[in-house]
C-alpha cells in the first residue's frame, strides 16, 4: 500500500491528498497516515512573505532587545516605592 501511495505522488507530487484516496479507493485517514508516518513527508501551503524595509528592520530589532531586557529583569512588586500620603 505505502509503495502505491508513494508511486502515485512521484507521478504527480501537485496531486491533492483528497483525490488519492479515491483513486486507492482507502480512506482519507489511511491515507493521511501512510503519508506522514510512511513516506514521511509534510503537507504546507506555500504563503508569500513580506519584505522587510531597513527602518522595519531596525525598529523590529530595538523592540527586541526591549522586551529581553524587560523579560531577564521583571519588576519586583515588593520593592515599589511607597508615596508618602
């Protein structure tokens, strides 16, 4: 079975993992797990990124370096300064 899975998506890598099950005539569940655990192979959907200009760059980069250093040193409730009533 896996040797059949595994010849089906060589033939055509675009083929759409709900349209193998019909042509095996096995369940989608089958399927799915001869694909991931068998051939081992991941499913993902391309998605496009975004460009980063050099300014988005920059200000990424000081608001990491902002919450690192806020999340290495929390503040200490206890030893707030206590205003004098």
């Amino acid at each position: 079975m896996v040797n059949q899975v595994q010849e089906v998506i060589d033939e055509d890598p675009s083929r759409s993992m709900r349209k193998i099950p019909g042509d095996l005539e096995v369940s989608k569940h089958l399927i799915r797990i001869i694909v991931k655990q068998d051939i081992r192979f991941k499913s993902y959907s391309l998605r496009r990124g975004q460009m980063l200009m050099e300014e988005t760059k920059q200000r990424r980069s000081e608001r990491v370096k902002l919450l690192l250093f806020k999340l290495k040193k929390p503040p200490v409730p206890w030893l707030k300064e206590v205003s004098a009533s």
